[in-house]
C-alpha cells in the first residue's frame, strides 16, 4: 500500500469515525467492525505485496538441468547461486560487473585457504573505495553436475558480506540470460 493511500484511508476513518460511533450505540458492535475493517486492510495489503511476501516465505531455488542453470531472483533482487568450492558450499552473489570470482575472506578460509598468507598484489575499484586484492585458482568448482577446474580468482582484503561469482567463471558459459526475474545460463 502507498503511503498516499494509507493517509487517504486513515483520513476517511477520522471523517467517519464519529459517524460510525453515533450508527452503532453499542460498543460490541463497533469494535467487531473496526476489526472486520482491520482483517480486510490487511488482507488487502499482503495481496498487494504477494510477490515479496511469498519469497520471504518460499525462497526460490536455482533449477539445474544437464546443461541449463536457472536461477530465480531472490527477494532482494539478486541472483543468488551457491556453488561447491573446492568441495565446500560457497553462497555466491552473481555479478557480471566483477571481472573474477571475488571471495570473502571468510568464504576464503572456508574452502582452505589462508587470507593472511596470500599476496595482495592486486587493487580493486569497488563501490566502497579501493581494496587490495590476492589472486588466487580455485581447484575445482563445482554446480550441480557442472566441474570446472582452475578457476582464476581473487580474495578481497575489504569486508564483503558475500562471495561474487564473476565473469572468470561465467564466461565459461555460452550463454548468460536474464528474462524478467530469472537467470538462465546455458553451457
């Protein structure tokens, strides 16, 4: 509900509120419609909102075929995958901005290696200012039955909420697609 709506609806119910009070002498009566009236504006508001609520309750999962991955977005607007990163599951935010897969240091440490020890050779422009960058390969990486092995990389020194799958590892697809609220990519 817009919050123009909301206001001309809250405006009606002080014009008829006393309207109302004066039809109904008895208490019992109003406070069962004013009830009924707040059962009705948020029905009307969840119905209004369906999509957002329905994907805070059932989040929607990537559909994965032979050679066909489907990803639906999630309900913030992101393409969301996890993948198997050297036999660990890593929750990828997909970002055909990135020129690489970019690993949280976490996510680094997870799949085995050590963020302390790498070479922070490399220098990344982000949304954030500049973070200094370790190229590393990734030994496999795993979706579905889809393996690839040797995948460049880099970990990010910067705080980064969530891993990037980039384009190092999407452009081993054919095709990258994006239809309405869904990602399709096709080996």
């Amino acid at each position: 509900m817009e919050p123009s709506q909301f206001i001309i609806l809250a405006l009606v119910g002080i014009v008829f509120l006393p309207l109302l009070v004066s039809l109904f002498v008895n208490v019992t009566q109003l406070r069962n419609l004013l009830l009924w009236g707040v059962i009705f504006v948020g029905a009307y508001t969840i119905a209004d909102n369906w999509d957002t609520v329905r994907a805070g309750f059932l989040p929607q999962q990537a559909v994965i075929t032979d050679s066909r991955i489907e990803v639906p977005k999630g309900f913030d607007n992101h393409f969301r995958l996890t993948l198997q990163v050297n036999d660990v599951p890593v929750e990828f935010l997909v970002d055909t901005g990135a020129s690489q897969v970019v690993l949280s240091t976490r996510d680094a440490e997870r799949i085995g290696l050590d963020p302390r020890n790498l070479a922070y050779i490399g220098t990344a422009f982000t949304a954030n200012g500049e973070v200094a960058t370790a190229p590393v390969r990734l030994d496999s990486v795993t979706l579905g039955d889809i393996r690839d092995t040797r995948v460049r990389a880099s970990v990010n020194s910067g705080n980064m909420d969530t891993s990037l799958l980039g384009m190092s590892y999407l452009n081993r697809f054919e095709s990258i697609e994006i239809r309405r609220d869904l990602l399709i990519l096709n080996r």
